[in-house]
C-alpha cells in the first residue's frame, strides 16, 4: 500500500529527519518527499511504501500523531488512493 | 504524478472546508422476513439487520481513519414496513418500529430507515395500518425514521394519504412536544419516491434492489462555497463550470468509500448520491453558496436561479466521478440543517413560499421547517399536496419535513441539537385550506405532452 505522509506546521530543524527515522525503524520505504512554504507554513508530503514495514497503517498513524505532538506539528497518514481518486482520472 | 498541491488541496478541503462522506447506507432487503406471527416476523427482522449489519460500523470507522475522510453516519434501510407486515397478523406495527430500533442500537448505527409505506395509487391493509402506527413509533423509539410515499408522476396524488399525513405530523408533533416536536424531524412526504436514497429521514431499500447494497451519500457545500469564493464576479459560465469541478473531486472521495465499503463487507454497491447536504456548523451552507453567486441574502429575488445552476452543476460534475448515481443527487435545502437557511429566514429574508419555489430546482423539497404548533392538520395537509404537485408535474422528488411545534409561534426559536440544527419557527399562510383536504380522492397523474 501507497501512503501519503503529510506534515503541517512551524518550520523548524529535524522534522524530515524524525519522520523519515520512524519510517526506518518500521522499514517503511520513502519513495519521494516534496516541501513548500505557503503563507508561512511548512507542509511536507512524503509518497512511503508500506509493503515492506513491519507496522500497519494505524500502529504508523499513531506513531507520527506522537512525534508530531511532540514536534508541534501536525502529521497524518493517508492511504494515496483518496488523493489519486480526487485529482487523477483513469 | 501526484503533487503536494493536489495532496494539500484534499486535506484543506478535509480539514478546512468540512469534506466528508455524510454516510454509508446499507440497504437489507426484509422480503424473507415475512411471517404470519408477529412475534416470529420481528424476530426474523432483528436477526436478519443483526447479521448483515454487524460489522457496519467498525468498517466505516476503519475507512475513515485509513483514508483520513470523515464518515458522519453508517446508516441501515430496509424494504418498506408495510409489505413486510402486510402478511402478518399484527394490527400495529409499533413493535416492528420497536425491533427495528433495538437492532440499529446493536450494531451502532445512527439511524435506520424504512418505516415506509408507498401508497401513490392506493392503500393496502399493511399500508393502512403502518401509517396509523407512524406517530406512536416515532415516538417511543429513537432512531426509526419514516417515510410515506403519496404521489408521483405516473400515478398522480392520493389525496386521502395526503389528508391522513397532516394529522399524522400533527399527532407525531404532540406526542414528542417535550422534544419541541422533534420526532417530526423523523418522518418524510415523497412525491416520486426514489427506492435507492441513503439519506435520511426518506431512506427505504425498495424492492427493485437485490439483497441488500451499500450505498454513499457525499457532502461538502463549504469545498464548492470556497471554490466560488476564487471566481468572484466571473460570468456563470465560470460559476458552473467551478462547481462541476468542484463536484467531480467531492464525488471522487464518495465512489472511492463505496467501493472500499462495499468490498471489504462483501456486499454489492448500490450508488452514489451526489447530494450536497448542508450541516448547521458554520462553512458548511449550500445558502452561502447561494450568497457567494452575489445575492445578499438566500431568499432574494435570483435564488430560485442560482440554486438551479448549483442543482445542476452538482449533478453534471459528479456523474462522471462515479459508476453509478441516483439517490436524491442535488442540493438540499434543510433550514434548520443550514445556518445560511436558518439565518436567512430570521432576517425576515427566506419565507415558506420562497422555500417553496426553491424546491421546484433543488434535489427535494420542503426540509427541517418549523412551522407554529397552532397550524391545523389540514393547511399542513395543503402544504404536502402543493409539494407533491410540484414533484408530479415537474418529474422530480419532492419531499416535506415540517415540524410544528406545539405552543410556539413566528418569532420563537426551536432546539433540535447535533445535525438537525435549531430553527426559528416559520410564517405558514392563515386562510384555510380545510375544505380543499376535506375532498380526498386523487389528483389524476399529469399529461406529459403539451408542457407548457
């Protein structure tokens, strides 16, 4: 499965570095990660592959909601076909 | 390639704009519930909603945490009551409303639907009885919602139903005045009835369907209130063309549930319904889309128009998003349901007869309206056959969903809480419309030639 990882918030240093450490811990594969400042706020999408982890999505929703309560950040994980479903056709 | 642009505008239109699937329905077949015994037919019914439904819930759930989408309700509706009972021996179907409200609080869900009855030409003795059991049903059970059928294009208006369902809000509105009437906000009038709508209160699973089905209704008036927001003074062209955009993605997230729904609970998908159904939390009114089109307030002379581009572009936008569309697909007007409804009706703005022209556009009718607890059966009578005219001729459904609230008049404010909103109570014309109801008998089904 395909999950898109999306983290809202403050920029600050070490939130790619502590997103993609859980990811490597779990053996989640990160496939691409993209950034851009809007207004003045940091939003980050990481593309991961959750094929190889040795975690399901909801024990890795749980995991990023703590880092990013800890890093005062908002972080989610979502399965990529709500957002190909939206924005890609056929 | 997906882009963090396209990845950000879902989840904005999630988190920010109230994106979300308003519900998954399932519909269960009760034809092989039939009994003689009324003990044996409830019995029937309740294990057969049971085990069909039993992971309903928990799967709902497990989408929207995976997906990261909301699902409001997980809904469950049934073949109309009264052919299921028809064959029994029962002479009040108030225990069937019983079970069936005992089996939805089994498996968790928010509302069950069917206790139904479709009596456009006629009334059979199951129809008889079901319609007479409605108001004490609604009010001893919490989660039933009923819905009579009395007319429609082909076959014209019963009359003599229309006349009885005036009593029936009225009786209804009584027995839960405690409730400021609320268990009238659990029953509906259909003109063209549709037999594969998953909203509520007009749910039922009609006997054309298979076994049973899951069903998607989607939602997000604030996602196309913000896209129009973008478009300020472009010609309609433009209008409809954002709204239609707007739709196909909202629509896209409802296909996607439903697919996922219906696969993981084994179970055939049934359809999407592409209804923009409004709630009272704030960014989320189809009336501030409406005000967003540039009227000042709902109501104002060009909101039957605007409401008709939006019913319109809604349902050319969302039919290629999904395989399969029915259901009611529009845009609901549910006053109490809207902030922008409800706020328009209290600055004098929105009157009944304006909510009247409005439904002769939008996807149903006559919705979540209080009405003075003073108002006789008869001009509520008056009121549904005006909105079943308007549905026969116009080939469309409509509905009525008026709750008159004993001891309240113009210028007091109704509670109802969560989704169904609070409301001010609404002007109903005074002159009489007794001698009209007092007629019975059927308005013949229109020619559909010579449409002028």
């Amino acid at each position: 499965m395909k999950v898109v990882i999306t983290v809202v918030g403050v920029d600050r240093t070490g939130i790619i570095a502590a997103v993609s450490q859980i990811m490597a811990e779990h053996k989640v594969n990160i496939l691409t990660i993209n950034q851009v400042i809007l207004d003045g706020i940091f939003n980050m999408a990481m593309i991961v592959d959750m094929d190889p982890a040795d975690i399901d999505l909801d024990t890795l929703q749980d995991l990023l909601k703590q880092k990013g309560e800890a890093l005062g950040v908002e972080i989610r994980a979502q399965n990529q076909a709500i957002f190909d479903a939206m924005h890609r056709v056929g | 390639m997906l882009t963090i642009h396209d990845v950000l505008e879902t989840n904005q239109m999630i988190q920010k704009n109230n994106l979300d699937v308003r519900t998954i329905t399932m519909g269960i077949s009760l034809l092989d519930c039939c009994a003689s015994d009324g003990k044996t037919l409830c019995n029937n019914i309740y294990d057969k909603i049971t085990r069909y439904g039993e992971h309903l819930v928990e799967t709902g759930e497990a989408i929207s945490r995976e997906y990261g989408v909301p699902i409001i309700n997980k809904r469950v509706s049934v073949t109309p009551i009264s052919l299921v009972a028809g064959a029994s021996d029962m002479k009040s179907y108030v225990d069937i409303a019983r079970t069936l409200d005992k089996a939805a609080k089994t498996i968790g869900i928010n509302f069950i639907g069917g206790f139904s009855a479709l009596v456009e030409r006629g009334m059979s003795k199951g129809d008889r009885i079901l319609i007479d059991s409605i108001a004490e049903s609604l009010a001893v059970t919490d989660l039933v919602c009923s819905s009579v059928a009395v007319g429609s294009t082909k076959a014209g208006i019963n009359m003599d139903a229309v006349a009885e369902m005036g009593r029936v809000f009225k009786d209804l509105a009584e027995r839960t005045k405690e409730q400021d009437a609320l268990g009238c906000a659990k029953l509906v009038v259909f003109s063209n009835a549709v037999e594969d709508n998953p909203f509520m209160a007009g749910a039922f699973h009609g006997v054309t369907n298979g076994d049973s089905c899951i069903s998607v209704g989607v939602s997000g008036p604030g996602v196309v209130k913000v896209a129009l927001e973008n478009v300020k003074g472009e010609p309609f062209d433009v209008v409809a063309e954002t709204i239609k955009k707007t739709a196909f993605k909202i629509t896209r997230v409802g296909q996607l549930v439903a697919m996922e729904a219906s696969r993981r609970l084994d179970m055939p998908f049934g359809i999407i319904d592409l209804s923009l159904a409004p709630t009272p939390a704030v960014g989320d009114s189809v009336a501030s889309i409406l005000e967003e089109m540039g009227l000042e307030s709902c109501g104002a002379c060009g909101t039957t128009a605007a409401l008709a581009l939006l019913n319109d572009a809604v349902k050319k936008g969302g039919l290629m998003a999904s395989s399969r569309v029915g259901g009611l697909s529009g845009a609901f007007i549910p006053v109490s349901e809207d902030k922008g409804m409800l706020e328009a009706v209290g600055r004098g703005s929105l009157s009944l007869e304006k909510l009247e022209a409005m439904t002769c556009v939008c996807s149903v009718g006559l919705d979540m309206i209080a009405i003075p607890g003073d108002t006789p059966a008869s001009t509520i009578s008056a009121i549904i056959a005006d909105e079943a005219a308007i549905g026969m001729i116009n080939n469309k459904t409509t509905a009525v969903r008026v709750i008159p609230v004993p001891g309240k008049g113009v210028g007091d404010n109704v509670e109802f809480g969560g989704l169904l909103g609070h409301c001010p109570i609404i002007n109903v014309n005074k002159y009489k419309s007794d001698e009209f109801i007092a007629r019975g008998g059927r308005i013949p089904a229109p020619m559909r030639s010579l449409t002028n």
